[in-house]
C-alpha cells in the first residue's frame, strides 16, 4: 500500500506499486474536482445578479456583436472577452442565473485539472501534486472571486489561460518545437482579453526557464535562453499587440502617477493582510463598502497577520531544507505576481482608492496560482532532466523509484498541516458567503414580479430606475424597470395616462403615486395653451425655474381635434436640445389627454415643441416636469 511518507515523492521500487499509486492520485483528482465543484457551485448559489453585472447586461442590450462593441472600453479597461460574455447572456436568458454557476463551475474544473497536469508535467506523479492542487481549488483568493459573475467572467477565463500559457511554455523549453510557444502567446493574449493582469504570468517564464527548464551554471543558462529567442518572440507577440493596442486606442484614463512611498505601502498591506493570509487559508474575515456596494476586502486581524507572517518564514525555511538556495528562486515568482501585480493595479486605482487596493480579492486573483507554482517549486525537487522526458510527445514513462522514506513523522505532520489549511480556506470562504448573501436583486425582483402577477394584466409604471439598494445611483449607467422587467419577462406597461401610474418602491413592492412637480411651463399672456401649435413650426416654452441635474417626468396636457404628433425636446442650460427617453417623436393619440415622458438627466430650463405637418392644430395647456412620489403609509 501507499505510505504516509509518498505525499511528496513514490517511494517504491516496485513498477506495479507505481501505478497503483497513479491510479490513486487520478482517484484523488477525481474527488478533488467533485468537491470543489459542489462547494464553489453551493456559494455562488448563494447570491444572484448584483450591480456589474446588472451593467454588463444593460450596456449589451440593443447593440450588434462587433469589434466597436467588444473593445467598448469597460471602465477604463479592454476586455472583449467580458463583454463577448455578457453579451450572450443578454441575448440568450438575461436572468437565467443558474446556467451561469453551472458554466463558471464547469470552467473552473477545467482550470484545477489543468493545473493538476501543470504540476505532473513539472513534478511528476507525486501526491504533494494533488495537495497543491487540492489546496489551490479552495484557497479563498480563488473561491471569493468566483462567485460573483462579474469577476468570474474575468478571472476564470484568464486563470485557464495562464496555467495553459505556463503548460504551453514548459513544452515549448524542454522540446524546441516552436508551436508550443505560439500557443502560448496565443493564451497570454487570450487571457488578456478577460483580465489585463494575465500578462503579468510573462514575467514569471523567464524565471521557469532559468530557474527549472535549464542546466548547468548561470551562464550556460543565459545562453540557453537566448537559443531560444524565436520562442520568446512568439510567445510575445500576442500580448504585445494586446499591449500596442491599448496604449493607442486610450483605454487605462484612470491611471495616474503613484509616488515610490504610496506604492511601497500598497505592496507592504497586500502582502501582510492579503497574500500571507491566503496562503494558509485567510483572511477568515472581510469589511464591505457599507451595504452601498458588493465589495468584500480582505480583513484579517492582527494576530491572523502575525501568525501567517510567522507560518510564511517556517514554509521559507522548510523550502530551503527541501531544495536549497534554488527555493528562494522559487519564492520569486509569487514575489514578481504581488510586486507586478500591485504596482499595475496601484498606477490605475491607487488615486482614487489608496491602499484598498491591496485587499480587495479581485485585484489579487493571479497570486494563488503564482503562489501554488512557487511552493511547489520551493518544496517539490525537480529539474530540467526530470521535466525533458514528461513533456515528449510520446507515453510517458513512469517515474524512477526512490529510497523509502525514513520520516514517517513528517509525512504525518504534512498530512495534518495539510487538513487544516483546507479547513481554514473551508472557513474563510463560509463565513464571506455572510457577505454574499446579502445580494438584495433576487429578494427585490422576486417581490417585484409578484407584485406585478397579483395587480393583474397589464400593469401601469413609472419607469423610474431600479433600486439603490440593488444598483447605487452612482455606479455605472442607470437601470430603469423597463429594461430589468423586460429581461424578467413581466407584462407591464410604463408611463401611460389612461390609467393612474404605479411607482416601484426601493424594496420592489407597488405604490399608489403622483407627478410632484419641480417646474410648470410658463404660460403666454392672455393665453389658455402654453403651446398654441398651429401649422409647422417650433415653439420654445421656458420653465418656471432651472431644474438641477436629474431624471424626472414630463406631463403634456392637451386638447386637440384630431390625433398628432410632435417632436419634444428639453433645452438645457448650455442651449442643446435632448430627446425623452423614448425619443423625440411623441403620438398624442386622442383629442383631450395628457402624455407622461420619461427625460433624460439634464438641466432643463425650457421645452421645445416642434411640428413638420401643416396640418397640425393642437393646444398644450398645461406643461409639469417632476418625479413620482408615493405617500407614506
């Protein structure tokens, strides 16, 4: 049987004893996916369709699939792989959640078997290849960023396209065939398309190749990486273009200088109160924005930051035991993800946000598998030698054996250490969940639409925007109930005058409301029309005050002789004219009505009305610009 002393090697001389040992870390992997599966599959069920996401949709609704709409820039950054995303959603089953988690569960399988293969591809068929992984598929890094779909849109795609770029880039080393490094590139650029930060996994193959995918002193090592040039310029390429494209086309306007101190900081608290406590399983506790905003950061206490400063040093020292000077080498490839990795996010959001950027999860996502990578590498003894013969084309034959283990007590502290930080990731990542689960969109449409389903067919709205609490006024661009109750596929009707309007509250239940007005149109002297519209023509009707920035309602009432229509436009304090939500073109259908217009968010300070028939004949005698407002209970 497999002893306690094989996690970090096979050790047996028996070829037999070595499948048998295969066969069981394949079981492993096996158990391994399906747990993390259910796990990180319960968690994002959890939660529902929050804030970006809402976004994401709503900016992909109305627009053709093409390059200007996949490099539209998202914030400030290119990435037409989220977009691409979001956009099949929008036009496939906009709040079809649950095929969301099925599709992030099933890519991030993917990516841990991936991963799996990266590490046997480097180590072997060792059981410390299966830890590692295991380890990694529940790490809170990992996990807290996949629920959320906005971030697992960016960060799973880009996660596989890294541990392929790395997979590709050993292959390519070891064997010289050219096409391994193209498919590389091939996947940094992939990568970047979903998560910019992927290219920051480029930096860390020179450190492979030096460090693991080449022989001999320092400098046969350096000349061996520059035998393999072609490599390096195919590998590249892609991200270069990446790189060219969106220097030249402004994406990144947020970027501001950040001095040497403030970047000296954000480094100093990502690694104390991020990184080091993810590595064994932390932060086990999170601060959020207040309830205004689904962001968790990375809180861990003082002594959670002592003691995995304190268990880092003890992993750094077992390193150097188990490999030697080389696992310091090894160690910097984390270094590189958190130095490189936070001085790129610093040098965009830094200004506006400080040193939060050093705990907010997302920003860090790319430290977990530079972090796997370097422990294994510190941990795991390997070299060139040992790599050449698993990355041939050709079966792999199986690993040599090795002297028994003589440390049976090691083997079993491993094994323990290892159950904890399980535990501790299992932890951390329940008690975010808290967070997650205050998610108010499914509580709020569920209300909504019953609501809706209970008042009957066809029910009258103000299209007012959707909730604060489910998209803060300030974030993005806004969401009103048209868009969010034609995605739900709810009978309704906005803004009519046939019926007294409804408005939606901020929790989504039903209220009795009225137009409370903000300005009148100011009627002419010795006139009963503030719009007499005989014939073609354009008249200009200033507003009882200046209306501040905002949404509000426009209410025509009229009398007429026959049905109409008119072009009506708000004029702003700078003299540009902006059509109503629904468009300039308005229909006055019956001969003695009103007509409820949606506007824009602008500085109105007169209406405009203009006609093209000169048949037209139509008073406007009374003209409102306000906002619903229901009465307390």
């Amino acid at each position: 049987m497999v002893k306690a002393g094989e996690l970090l090697r096979v050790d047996s001389a028996q070829p037999a004893l070595i499948r048998i040992t295969v066969r069981r870390l394949n079981v492993g992997l096996l158990v391994v996916l399906v747990a993390q599966a259910g796990w990180t599959g319960w968690l994002s069920a959890g939660g529902w369709f929050y804030q970006d996401d809402l976004s994401a949709l709503q900016e992909s609704s109305g627009r053709r699939l093409g390059w200007a709409f996949l490099t539209m820039p998202v914030n400030d950054h290119l990435v037409p792989g989220y977009r691409l995303a979001f956009w099949l959603l929008r036009h496939t089953d906009p709040l079809g959640y649950t095929p969301t988690v099925l599709i992030r569960v099933a890519l991030q399988s993917v990516a841990v078997y991936l991963l799996y293969r990266l590490l046997r591809l480097l180590f072997g068929d060792r059981p410390g290849v299966l830890v590692l992984t295991a380890l990694y598929a529940v790490n809170p890094l990992v996990v807290s960023n996949f629920t959320w779909l906005t971030t697992a849109t960016c960060l799973v795609p880009a996660e596989l396209a890294a541990i392929l770029a790395l997979h590709e880039h050993v292959r390519y080393t070891v064997t010289g065939r050219l096409r391994h490094a193209v498919w590389a590139g091939i996947a940094l650029l992939a990568g970047m398309c979903f998560w910019e930060k992927t290219a920051i996994i480029g930096l860390i193959l020179p450190i492979l190749s030096l460090g693991y995918l080449s022989a001999g002193p320092l400098p046969d090592r350096l000349r061996s990486l520059i035998a393999h040039w072609r490599g390096w310029v195919a590998t590249a390429v892609p991200p270069m273009l990446f790189v060219a494209y969106f220097l030249t086309h402004h994406y990144g306007g947020s970027a501001r200088g950040v001095s040497v101190a403030h970047l000296a900081d954000a480094i100093r608290v990502s690694w104390l109160r991020m990184a080091a406590p993810a590595t064994f399983g932390g932060p086990w506790s999170w601060f959020d924005a207040g309830g205004t905003a689904y962001v968790s950061w990375s809180s861990p206490s003082t002594l959670a930051v002592v003691l995995s400063q304190i268990a880092f040093a003890a992993l750094i020292i077992w390193g150097w035991r188990r490999t030697g000077a080389r696992s310091l080498w090894a160690w910097s490839v984390p270094g590189v993800s958190i130095v490189f990795g936070t001085a790129m996010v610093a040098i965009g959001r830094y200004f506006t946000f400080g040193d939060l950027i050093a705990v907010t999860m997302r920003y860090s996502f790319d430290f977990a598998l530079a972090l796997v990578l370097g422990a294994a590498l510190a941990l795991v003894p390997t070299s060139a030698a040992d790599i050449a013969p698993r990355a041939a084309p050709a079966a792999r034959p199986p690993d040599p054996p090795s002297a028994p283990n003589p440390r049976p007590r090691r083997d079993v502290a491993i094994i323990a250490a290892t159950l904890v930080l399980t535990l501790s990731s299992i932890v951390s990542s329940w008690r975010f969940q808290t967070r997650w689960e205050q998610n108010p969109t499914e509580p709020y449409v569920d209300r909504l639409t019953r609501s809706i389903s209970a008042a009957g067919p066809s029910v009258n709205l103000y299209d007012t925007p959707v909730s604060s609490k489910v998209v803060p006024y300030f974030f993005g661009p806004t969401l009103h109930l048209s868009e969010l109750l034609g995605w739900a596929g709810a009978h309704v009707v906005f803004d009519h005058t046939d019926t007294a309007p409804m408005l939606v509250d901020q929790d989504g239940n039903l209220r009795a409301a009225s137009i409370i007005p903000a300005a009148y149109g100011r009627l002419p002297a010795g006139q009963i029309c503030e719009v007499l519209a005989h014939g073609v023509g354009t008249w200009r009707v200033p507003l009882s005050r200046r209306l501040v920035s905002g949404e509000g309602f426009l209410r025509l009432e009229y009398f007429q002789q026959r049905p109409s229509t008119l072009r009506i436009q708000i004029e702003d304090t700078s003299g540009a004219l902006i059509a109503p939500a629904t468009g300039a073109r308005t229909s006055f259908p019956v001969r003695l009505g009103a007509q409820l217009l949606r506007l824009k968010a602008s500085t109105a300070e007169a209406v405009v009305v203009k006609s093209d028939s000169a048949a037209m004949n139509i008073c406007i005698g009374n003209i409102i610009i306000g906002a619903p407002f229901a009465p307390s209970k």
